[in-house]
C-alpha cells in the first residue's frame, strides 16, 4: 500500500506544501475555505500528521543536519570538511542526508528531518525547492544554504553563505572583451543548475551592456550518457569558440580530449577555463586554467553562522548573507 506523504495531500488539496504544513501546525494566517480543504485531503487520503507533528523541536537535540546530493559528495569534499571541523568545535553532532533523482527521496529527507527534532539544517544548492524550504520554515528550523547566492526572497530563518557566480562570469567575460575574445560559449553542468543559472546571468549581462547577445550556451540532452560522448559528438560538427567556459573537471578534460580528437589545439585553437578547481587540473596537458574558491572555508563559514543562529546572535540577526571571495588561477589553457 502507497505510503500518504504531505506531497499528496497538497497534490489532493491543490495547495503549495507549506499551506498543508501551516494547518497542521494550526497557524491562524490560513484562509478558513483552504483550511477546511486541507482537512478534507487529509481526511480523504488517510494521511496521519500526528506522526511528524510529535517530532517538532520541543526541546534541543545537538544536532544539525546536512543535506546533499549524492552525486555531488567528490565534489563537495573539502566543504564538508568545513563544516565537520566547526561542528566538533561546538559539539554538535552531524546527520547526513544524500539526495537523489526522483520526488520520492525528497520527501523522505523532508520527514527524516523534522521527525529528528535537528536543532538546524545545511543544505547545499538544487537540494529544495522553495516550497520544500517553507515546510522546514513552518517547523521553525534554521537553514543555511551553502554555495551559490539564493534568489529572490528568502525564507524566514535563512542564511545563506556563497560564492557571486554571476560576478565571476561576468568580470571573466569582460576580460576576454578586453583582449578582443567575443566569441564564447558556455557548456552546461546538468549537476549544479543554480550555479550555471548564475553563471549565465553574469555572461548575458556582460553581453549586454556591449550590445551584444550571449547565444553559445551548450546543452545536451539524456540522450548522451556523458560530457564526453556529447562534447566529441559536438566538435566533429562545429567548430570550438575562441573561449569556452565549463564547470567541472571531467567537462574540462572531456572538452580538450574532443577537441583534440577533431584537430583543435589547445589554447591555440580555442582557449579553456573549468570553473571548480580540483587536482585533476594539474594533471593534464596542458594544465587547466580554473579559479580557487575557498571550499573549506565555505563549510566552515556555513557552520559557524548556523550555530549563531541556533542561539539568536545579535551578530546575524540583520544580515545572515556571506559572500565568500575567490580568485583566479589560469594556467596553460589560456593565454
């Protein structure tokens, strides 16, 4: 028999996830009509509340959790050592969650974390959706979001700690202008969506403001079951721009190998940079030009503004936004 999770009562109710939890927590800023309809879904569907409802934060736990995808734990190695090393700092005992593709998971690290009663939550980016972060909101459970610069509106108690993607590309691309480079292309990073949006902000704005278009943004779809065979594909059809830009490391060596396999040199025939900085760089031939984003300083950071959080510093409670700086490391693939 199909577990009843919150996801189908506001499936059933037609309402966002954080309407369901507000009228489980019997808050007063529902609508009399949407809260009856609530009830009726609940009621209709056999879902039990109570279950999570027991679960609150009633009383503190010295845990925090962290939740991440688990296709993205190479790549955010260093950041978790980060958070780790403040967290035995303050004694703080950690929960992992690892998410994958499919709703079903999410739903499942969604109740996991409130039935724990975890004192706050670290959630790296393209984990929640807004309306999942709301439901956590409504269970008053701080958050920080580690990684890129949430957009818009936050969520009630919402730190954020991030490095400015969209001023990265967008100073880069302003160089390239500079030494006569216009012609540059993007490839996509499927993996890490909020930091490409980012990214891609930053390139069309520096396009812009020269009047021109950004249009070499290279997706692919699930047809191709890598980097590679879609970039080797790819460059035995269009010729490679003068810059290219991607984000990880196994894009950056996918890239030069299916350049060099169409007959394209590099830097000489196109130039590249990878945005996250890993030690494979250094291994290839010619060495990768990357930037150097302080990792582990980004989850201690994280930690460290979670914990004054959890105990209301006078520090954080204007701003709990950081910016964290990085610089650039270019190699032999540019010139």
């Amino acid at each position: 028999m199909k577990r009843i999770t919150i996801y189908d009562v506001a499936k059933e109710a037609d309402v966002s996830l954080a309407t369901v939890s507000r009228v489980i927590n019997d808050s007063n800023v529902v609508r009399e009509d949407t809260r009856m309809r609530v009830q009726q879904a609940i009621e209709k569907l056999g879902y039990k509340p109570n279950a999570i409802a027991q679960g609150l934060a009633l009383s503190k736990t010295t845990t925090i959790s962290i939740v991440m995808s688990e296709k993205l734990f190479a790549y955010n190695a260093k950041i978790l050592n980060g958070l780790m090393d403040v967290a035995k700092i303050y004694n703080y005992n950690i929960m992992f969650h690892t998410t994958s593709k499919g709703i079903s998971k999410m739903q499942d690290v969604i109740e996991s974390i409130i039935k724990s009663r975890v004192d706050g939550v670290i959630l790296f980016n393209d984990n929640f959706s807004e309306d999942e972060m709301e439901v956590l909101h409504e269970y008053q459970i701080p958050m920080v979001v580690v990684g890129s610069k949430l957009k818009g509106q936050k969520i009630g108690n919402v730190g954020n700690v991030y490095i400015n993607f969209e001023r990265m590309a967008y100073e880069f691309v302003n160089e390239c202008f500079e030494k006569g480079i216009d012609d540059i292309s993007m490839v996509e990073d499927k993996l890490n969506l909020s930091m490409m949006e980012q990214l891609k902000a930053g390139v069309d704005r520096a396009y812009a403001e020269k009047g021109l278009v950004f249009n070499k943004y290279v997706t692919y779809d699930d047809s191709y079951k890598s980097s590679y065979t879609f970039l080797s594909d790819y460059y035995k059809r269009n010729k490679p721009s003068r810059m290219v830009i991607t984000f990880r490391d196994s894009q950056a060596i996918a890239l030069m190998n299916a350049c060099k396999e169409s007959g394209y040199s590099i830097p000489d025939d196109t130039q590249l940079v990878c945005i996250l900085n890993s030690k494979y760089l250094t291994m290839m031939r010619p060495m990768i030009s990357t930037y150097n984003i302080p990792e582990y300083d980004l989850g201690a950071v994280a930690m460290r503004l979670l914990t004054k959080m959890l105990v209301d510093d006078e520090s954080v409670k204007q701003n709990k936004d950081i910016e964290i700086s990085f610089s650039k490391m270019f190699r032999e693939t540019t010139k």
